[in-house]
C-alpha cells in the first residue's frame, strides 16, 4: 500500500451514503404510509354510518351522525330514512376523502349510494341511474358527521 492511496477514506464515504440513502429510503416510506391512512378514521366513520343505514338502523345511524340540536331527528329520516331524498340505502361505495381547503378541522368524504343491493356494476347504466353522490363532512375532533356548509 503506498502513501497516496486512500481506502479507508473511501470506505468512510460508501458507509456514509449507505447511510444517507437508507434514511432517505425512510423517511418516503413513512411519508407514503402517512397519505395512504392519513383519513382512515374518518372514512371508517362514514363507513360505520352507511353500514348502519343499509341495516336499517335509523336511530343508531342518527347517533353516529351526531347532530346538533337544530338537526332533528325527523329531519334526519327526511334525508336519510327509507322515504327521505337519499333513502332507501341499501348499498354504498365510498368514492374518496379530502381536506376541504377553507376547513381546518373537517374532511369531505364522498359516498355513491344505490337503493339496490349489491352494489350496481359500472356497466349497469339503468341501475347506475339511480346512484346518488353525496359529501359528508366528519369533523376530526368528535367524529361528528354534517352536510357541507
């Protein structure tokens, strides 16, 4: 080995950048992990809420909802009951979730509800007809469910 060579300086530099890419690595693993679940509870919320309504269980549904006092529960089955505007559920396909931009502590969470069961196929145009799209809001703190503002 002569006094110009230098290997051990260079192993220093592969260890180092071993290093930096496995931290790297991490950190956009841990980051893809936090944007594919960062919405779950909600959605597991609204889920809840859907699976309560396809069973027919109004008045647990009304108490997933969580609705202020001005929402009564007559109000709820005119929206939600067998004969109200997005009844009958009997199936639900949860569409996505997003941060509304002027909300700080609500997510949208978009549901297409169909009064047939199972669940139309897309090609399915005349049952697909009959598919409602709706946005509910679940607020982050209580988990309380509301219609956009």
């Amino acid at each position: 080995m002569g006094l110009l060579d230098a290997k051990v300086e260079e192993d220093r530099s592969k260890t180092f950048r071993h290093v930096l890419y496995s931290i790297i690595l991490t950190v956009i693993v841990v980051l893809g992990i936090w944007w594919l679940v960062r919405f779950h509870s909600e959605k597991v919320t609204v889920e809840k809420f859907m699976n309560t309504l396809v069973a027919g269980q109004t008045q647990q549904a009304y108490q997933i909802w969580k609705a202020s006092p001005s929402y009564a529960y007559k109000d709820f089955l005119d929206d939600w009951g067998p004969n109200g505007y997005y009844g009958p559920v009997k199936s639900f396909r949860l569409a996505g979730a997003a941060e509304p931009r002027k909300s700080l502590n609500s997510v949208a969470v978009t549901v297409h509800i169909s009064p047939y069961t199972p669940f139309p196929a897309d090609q399915d145009s005349a049952d697909n007809n009959k598919t409602k799209e709706v946005v509910i809001w679940v607020d982050r703190k209580d988990q309380s469910l509301s219609f956009p503002p």
